[in-house]
C-alpha cells in the first residue's frame, strides 16, 4: 500500500470512529470528546486533498472554537457524572433506519453516478489562490458572510448575556452567573 | 485515493449525523449531530475541488471557497445555538428536547 493509502486509511478510521462514538455513546462528556477525533481526522484529510489552508483553519475553528463551545454548553449544562441506563423507545429504531435509508441512498449514488473525475494534479500551496480568489470572484460572499458573523456573534453575546440585576426570571441563579445553586428538578439525562 | 473513498467517509459521517440529530434528547449533542453533517458535506466540497473536471485554469479552488463559508457559518450557528441551549436551560432547568414544549399548544 502506498503512503498515502495507509495515511487515507487511519484517519478515515479516525473521523468514522469519532462520528459513531458522538453518535452511540451513552455519555455525553464521551460524545463531545471523539468529535475532537472527527475534527482531526477530516483536517487530515483535508490535507490528503490538497487544501493545506482549508485543514489549518479546519483545526482552528472547529478545534479550537467549535469544540470548545461545545463543552462549555455540556458542562454548564449538564451534570457529567450522571449514568443514565437506557429507556426502551421507539426513536432510536426509526431514527437508525432513516438514517441507514439515507446513507444507502447516498451510497448507491456515489456508486452509481458517472462523475467527471480527472487525475488531479501535484498539490500546490493554495493560500495565495483562496486570497485571490475572496478579493475577485466572491468579494460579495466574503463581505456578506463576514456580515453574518458579526450579526451572529453579537446576537449570541445578546441571547446568553445575563439581564440586568432585578430582573425576576433569574432567581435561583448565582449573581457571579456561572453555576445554579438549586439543583435542577426536572432529568437531564442523556437518554439515547 | 480515489474520489470514491472520501464520498463513502463522507456519506458515513453524515448518516452518523442523522443519528445524533433524530435519537439524541440532550441540545447539545443535536448540535453535534448538526456538526457532524456539516462536516461532512465540506469534506465533499473538497473532494471534488480536487478530482472534480474543470476547465483549463489548474486546480479547482471553487470547492474550497465554499467550504469555508461552510465553516463560517457552522461558528455562527454554534455560537447562537449555544447561547439559545444556556437561556433555554437558565430559564426552564432543562435541555432535553423533549421537555422543553412550553409553545406546543
């Protein structure tokens, strides 16, 4: 096998394995963990594919902001040391057939269709050409996204900004914001 | 590696997405599934940035470009989500999906 089929090989594994341990796991904490390994398995193959900026930013943004919000919104939110065992419903049956219905689907597409493939060519650095490119053909979609995410990010410091002091719906609640005293009443269990 | 390898990894991921999405009660883990699937729709970006046929000009960068957009727009949805899940959890003391329908009528 070639270097860069057994390279291939160990971070497919990599990203599949994170996405069925974020899919199956029973415990959360676990969940947001192994989506580390999907962000770093596809940020390898990103650089399988010659997009050498693309996997860079791929680390920094879903690594290094992504990730990290999301275990903020596990750990605020959810008690971590909680086993929950597993209630009989009917939603993980039908949930795993559409999803087993989709990915058949897309496999018989992938497999089927005639794409228009070429041999690709020697990477080469693509930063320069992603510059290039935002200035030109896509300074409209540049410009508007980077509208997004001011609007986003500002609506978001808007939405989790605790009100100001008085405001009755936030009794039972720290005034230093991090932790609720009371604990909370109602299951938070993860409940695959 | 041909095309087809990185179009199954990426049809894995996002049929792995699904399952977080639908089975999952917790908010949190829903955003992950959503993750997952948007994940895998830019590792196809780029894998047809890099074998799809295009004219002349050399690599195709077109892919790439959008999946960046792609992934600015996950931050922005992750950030909002995540700030709706906490306002949601402060004010109701859940993040169970299913628990949280004071709207249903």
């Amino acid at each position: 096998m070639a270097p860069t089929e057994i390279a291939f090989a160990i971070l497919a594994v990599m990203a599949v394995g994170g996405g069925a341990m974020v899919a199956f796991s029973r415990r959360i904490v676990y969940a947001a963990f192994s989506l580390l390994f999907t962000f770093l398995g596809v940020a390898g193959l990103y650089v399988l594919l010659a997009a050498d900026f693309l996997a860079i930013a791929q680390v920094i943004i879903y690594v290094g902001g992504i990730l990290v919000l999301l275990l903020f919104g596990v750990m605020l939110t959810h008690r971590i040391y909680d086993v929950q065992l597993k209630v009989q419903r009917i939603q993980p049956i039908l949930g795993g057939l559409a999803a087993l219905v989709v990915l058949g689907v897309l496999l018989v597409v992938v497999f089927t269709t005639d794409w228009p493939v070429v041999e690709p060519r020697a990477p080469v650095p693509t930063t320069a050409r992603i510059g290039d490119e935002f200035m030109r053909q896509y300074v409209f979609p540049f410009e508007f996204v980077s509208l997004i995410l001011l609007v986003a990010l500002i609506g978001a410091a808007l939405i989790a900004r605790r009100e100001e002091a008085g405001a009755s719906s936030l009794e039972g609640v720290s005034p230093g914001g991090e932790t609720p005293k009371r604990e909370p009443t109602v299951n938070l269990h993860e409940e695959p | 590696m041909g095309l087809h390898a990185y179009l199954v990894v990426s049809a894995l991921l996002f049929s792995m997405g699904i399952v977080c999405l639908v089975t999952r009660r917790n908010a949190v883990a829903v955003l992950m599934g959503v993750e997952l699937m948007l994940n895998s729709a830019n590792l196809n970006f780029v894998a047809f940035a890099r074998f799809g046929r295009v004219g002349q000009a050399g690599l195709a960068i077109d892919g790439q470009m959008f999946a960046i957009f792609s992934i600015v727009v996950a931050a922005a949805e992750v950030a909002v989500a995540l700030a709706l899940v906490l306002n949601i959890y402060r004010n109701i003391r859940t993040i169970d999906v299913d628990e949280a329908d004071t709207l249903k009528g």
